[in-house]
C-alpha cells in the first residue's frame, strides 16, 4: 500500500510552475500589487536576491511599494528561455526577463527604461500550493530611452549600461 501510495505522486508540472512565475510578475505591476494577494504567491520564508541585495519577504513587498510612485506610466514583464526541473513537492526555473519600464520623469518627458535580467527561481509546494521560496535576480544589460514631450518616433536619446 506504501509502494502505491508514492507511485500516484504527480510531479510539479512544467506548466504550472510558468504559470506561478507569470502569476508572481503580472502581480508586480501598478495596477495589480496587493501585499496580501501577493503572498498567495510566495511562501512565509520566501527570499529575494534583486539589486545586489538579498531581501525577506516583507522586507521585497516594502522595496516594490517604493517603488510605485504616480510618475510610472506602465511595466511589463517578458520572461523567455526557460529552463525547468521539477519533482513531486518543488521546481527550479532558469530564465530571461525582459522587464520595460515607462515614466514620465520632471519635464513630462517619456524615460522607458529597459532592462535585461538572467533570473532562476525555486519553488515549493507549501500546503499542496506551488509557491515561490527564492528568487535570484542578475542584471545583464540595461537601455534608457527619453522621448520629449510631443516629439515624434526617433527622435529618441538612448544610454546603454550593465
């Protein structure tokens, strides 16, 4: 009977992890963010390693709320290359994202500021729940772009960095 038992365990499936990652992105956003939604997302011990910094749970949902301000226009998450290992109680993901960020900075000007991350998550089932437990995040190269006020497409000033 204990043989049976271990034999019907379901690993995590491929598409349920991608789907608590979009799940924990789509949730970052302006319009979206709710400390309390997001934690149905995360688990209680959850840590962060994002801006050369390694953060706790709340310690990422009071970094993010800082980060919200009346001047972001819009965010968007692209997340690619994906890079999946799962069993029967977690999963680890590898992957690109692509984050694009747009504000409006002092003049009313338009500043997207794009960014490219090499990220891997490891998630666990807490509770019979895909959760996430650690997230490393790396710059890889990041685009500013200013668009004046009214001006028209190209003519754009672009600065390129890591």
């Amino acid at each position: 009977m204990l043989l049976v038992g271990c034999a019907t365990t379901k690993n995590v499936s491929t598409q349920q992890a991608k789907d608590v990652l979009h799940d924990f992105f789509n949730h970052l956003n302006i319009d979206k963010y709710d400390r309390n939604t997001f934690k149905r997302l995360v688990t209680d011990d959850f840590q962060i390693f994002e801006t050369g910094i390694k953060m706790s749970r709340s310690e990422f949902f009071n970094f993010i709320e800082s980060t919200h301000s009346e001047s972001s226009v819009s965010q968007e998450w692209v997340l690619s290359n994906f890079r999946i290992s799962t069993d029967n109680q977690s999963a680890h993901i590898s992957y690109r994202n692509e984050g694009i960020f747009v504000l409006k900075n002092e003049d009313e000007h338009e500043e997207t500021l794009k960014i490219n991350w090499l990220e891997n998550a490891y998630l666990v089932k807490s509770r019979g729940v895909l959760k996430i437990k650690f997230l490393h995040s790396e710059v890889i190269k990041k685009k500013t772009t200013l668009r004046k006020h009214g001006a028209e497409s190209g003519e754009e000033l672009q600065a390129e960095g890591n």
